[in-house]
C-alpha cells in the first residue's frame, strides 16, 4: 500500500517512478520496527499517528547516517499526508526535503512533487492569492537548482500563470520572451503573454513596451524575409492574434495594423480552425468597428450569434464597448440590439443585462441611464465609459432632476481625467453646458473664465465648437 502512494507521488508528479538505491540506505532494526508499526497505523486508518511514527523513523534513520533510507520515509510521509487530501502540507514537507538533500538522485524529482502539491493545493486548488507567492519562491528555486532536469520544461508555464496571479506583469512577460513565441504556442501561453503586456499599457514606457512586442511577436507571423505566410501553421495564427489584441488595447498605433494582421490570418490557407476563429471574433470585431467597416463588423457578428453562448459574450461585451465608447456610432447599436433580444440565454455575472441598458439608454431611456450609472457591485471595476453615456442620456432628458444627475456624473468623470485631455475636456464643457441649462449662469460663467485661462482649446472639433458656442452664449470674449 506504501509504495504504492510513493508510486503514485513520483508517477504523477515527477520524472522518476521510485527511489533510487544508495549505499547508505540500510538502516538498523530499530528503524525497521518503526516503520512497521506506521504502516500498520496507516493500515488502521491512523494518519496522523502514521505520519508522527514515520517521521520518527526518518529521524532515527538519519542520526545512524541512513542519509538514503531517512530521505525515502520522509518522503513517504509526505505521499501519505498528499493521499489524504492535504496537498499543501505535502508540498511544504517535500520542499524542505528535497532542498536539504539536494545531491540526493531523487532530490529534483521530489521538488517538483512539492511544486505540484503546492500548486494544487494553493494556485491550483482556489486560494491562490495567499499560496501564490510561496508557489513562485519553489519554482524559482526549481529553475535554479534543476534546470537540467526534465520537470524544468513544465516549471516555465506554471510560473507564468502564478506571475499572472502575483500580477507581476514585467516579470511574467519578461519570462514569456525568454521561452520565445514557438514555446508559448505550444504551451497555450500566447494569451497569458498577451495579458501581462496589455496590463502594462498604462506606463511611462508603454510605446516601448508595444514596440518591443512587436518585434518580439511579428517575426514569429510574418518571418524573416517579412512576409505574409503561404500556408499558416497554428503558432503563426495564435501570434497574429496576440498581436493584434495587443495593438487593440494600446490604440497608439491605430486599428489598421490589427485589423490587417486579423484580416491575414483568417483568410489565409488552410482555413483556421474552429477554436481559433472562435477566439478571434470579439477582436476581429473591435478591429473591423475601429476602422469603420461595419459590413465586415456584421459578417462578424452573424457567425458568432451561431455560436455557443461562451462565444457570444465576449462579442456582446466588445459590442457594449463599442455603444459606449462612440456614442454617435449606430451600427454598434443595431447590432447590440440584435444581439441582446433573447431573454433565455444565461446572464451571469450580468454581461447581457449591460448590453440591454446600453441600448436603452442610447435610445434616451433615462431609467436604464440611471442604472448605468449606480455604483457597481463590490470588487467590480467602475466603468467610465457606461457613466459617460449615462451622463449624456440623463443630459438630454427635460426634467431638472435628471439634468442635475447628468451634472454629478461628468463631475465625478473630470476629476481622474487628465488635465486638458479630450476626457477632460468633454467633462468640463458638458457641466457648464448644463450648469447654464440649470439656469446657474453665473456658475457657469465662471467656470468657463477658469477653464479658458488655464486649458488651450481642444484638439476635437466637435468640443472646440462647443466650447465656443459657451463662449457665444455666455457672454464672454473669446
């Protein structure tokens, strides 16, 4: 029964399937009586009292200097502890077993069981915020100690996917490079790369940080001589499809770069599969709505409605966006109406519900504009533009209550704008728009003064008019 959970530990979870004989091993009668009797408390369903009476054979083992056989109950009692359900234990136990006897022949292979043990017992297993540091500290120690071993190839992938956990997005993009994009296809972690460098848009050297993953991910795409392939393998689609998210969710280079990369891919020979056409639809949406071209935007649209629902979120979601973000745009409208009729589809955590008041609110329905703009639930992330359409609908119904919570909303909008920004601009002329409207002419009037000395006029035309037309209405020179 023993071996056998040994087995299983080293079998599932290592390269080796047993332990390795030392001349060391033999140990004295007096640890093989131990030994016995945990076994048969193991048999008797004693655990903890098994666990205590190998560990104490271990350390007998150990005082006569059976360094091997002391390393193999030690072990065992871990296989034990894992057998039972308590992996993170087992994992912390294997840990310090195999960093203590680190020239032991199975000391590479029991580190990696105490990866994996932690890894489902933390990371793995749900609580993954408070294992995921600890996770992180026993993979690098695998890397640094057994790098040659062959559990080092498997310890790549899963440290990326706890750095993703530790949000330590450089560290886990940086580590997605260091396995080249072949590696990151193969291992699924495209995506995973993709995330850690969109979460890194916001900083000072994000233009860098696009340029770079360019020139790291095109290749891969295009190859040396920068060429479209001929016939596409999957790596090659996955990288134009990292790629082209990565430019969608940094903007600063336009959509038409993404848009070609996805128009590429998904026509190229052989046709893409089934599940990469399936991921690529919400982007190759974004990118067809980005540069205007509805009609693809629609084709889109149809193929995904005859997809399951988990296909049909992310394209409503990016759909929701798009209603958001450009509020003069109809086409986005019509097809998020279309989209959102059913009422037997599954709503969970609300993506459907969003979309609907989208639409509502867009058709100046001041309830579902009110809804939009509530607080969202606890650990939510607040969605600006949602509150900027609601602002906008609340702004353009007659009544003074409505007005005066359009007022509050591009008030609370302003303040984490960057000064003198379009966003910023957007907000301060909507409040003195409707400050006057409100009939508070001189709150409004001042407002403008203030925001004419401090702030050029927008680079937008539309709020540049605007702007003027204040000036114009409110009697002040310009």
């Amino acid at each position: 029964m023993i071996s056998r959970l040994l087995a299983t530990l080293l079998g599932l979870f290592a390269s080796s399937v047993g332990p390795h004989a030392r001349a060391d091993d033999a140990a004295s009668v007096r640890v093989e009586i131990l030994v016995a009797e945990a076994e048969k408390l193991y048999r008797t369903e004693k655990t903890p009292q098994a666990i205590a009476k190998y560990d104490q054979a271990s350390a007998l083992a150990f005082a006569e200097g059976a360094v091997g056989r002391a390393f193999e109950l030690s072990r065992t009692a871990a296989a034990i502890l894992q057998a039972s359900g308590e992996e993170a234990k087992a994992g912390q136990r294997l840990r310090r077993l195999a960093l203590g006897s680190a020239d032991h022949p199975d000391a590479a292979a029991t580190h990696w069981a105490a990866v994996v043990c932690l890894w489902n017992g933390g990371v793995g297993g749900g609580n993954a915020q408070q294992n995921a540091a600890e996770l992180d500290e026993a993979l690098r120690e695998h890397l640094d100690q057994w790098r040659e071993a062959p559990s080092a190839r498997q310890a790549y992938p899963r440290r990326v996917r706890v750095l993703l956990v530790l949000q330590d997005w450089r560290e886990a993009a940086a580590l997605c490079e260091q396995l080249g994009s072949a590696e990151l296809a193969a291992a699924g972690l495209l995506p995973s790369y993709a995330s850690a460098v969109i979460a890194l848009r916001g900083e000072a050297d994000s233009q860098e940080l696009l340029r770079h993953a360019t020139n790291f991910l095109q290749p891969a795409v295009t190859g040396p001589e920068n060429q479209w392939p001929t016939e596409w393998d999957p790596s090659q689609r996955q990288a134009a499809l990292t790629l082209a998210r990565i430019h969608l969710a940094y903007g600063a280079a336009g959509p038409r770069y993404p848009y070609r990369l996805l128009a590429a891919s998904a026509t190229g020979a052989p046709r893409p599969t089934a599940a990469w056409d399936l991921a690529a639809l919400p982007s190759m949406l974004q990118a067809a709505a980005a540069v205007g071209d509805w009609e693809v935007a629609r084709q889109v649209a149809a193929r995904a409605s005859r997809q399951p629902t988990s296909a049909l979120r992310p394209v409503v979601v990016e759909l929701s966006r798009q209603v958001a973000a450009n509020p003069s745009e109809d086409a986005a409208l019509e097809l998020l109406a279309d989209f959102t009729q059913g009422d037997d589809l599954p709503d969970d955590p609300g993506w459907l519900q969003r979309g609907r008041l989208l639409v509502r609110a867009r058709r100046g329905d001041a309830d579902a504009a009110d809804q939009l703009a509530a607080e969202p639930p606890a650990g939510s992330t607040p969605r600006g533009d949602d509150r900027r359409l609601a602002a906008q609908t609340l702004a353009k119904q007659a009544d003074e209550e409505s007005q005066q919570r359009a007022l509050s909303l591009w008030t609370q909008l302003e303040r984490p704008a960057s000064k003198g920004s379009r966003e910023f601009h957007e907000a301060r002329v909507a409040r003195i728009e409707l400050l006057d409207r409100l009939g508070r002419r001189e709150e409004a009037a001042k407002l403008w003064r203030l925001t004419e000395a401090l702030y050029k006029p927008p680079a937008d035309e539309r709020l540049r008019a605007r702007r003027e037309e204040l000036a114009r209405r409110l009697g002040a020179p310009r």
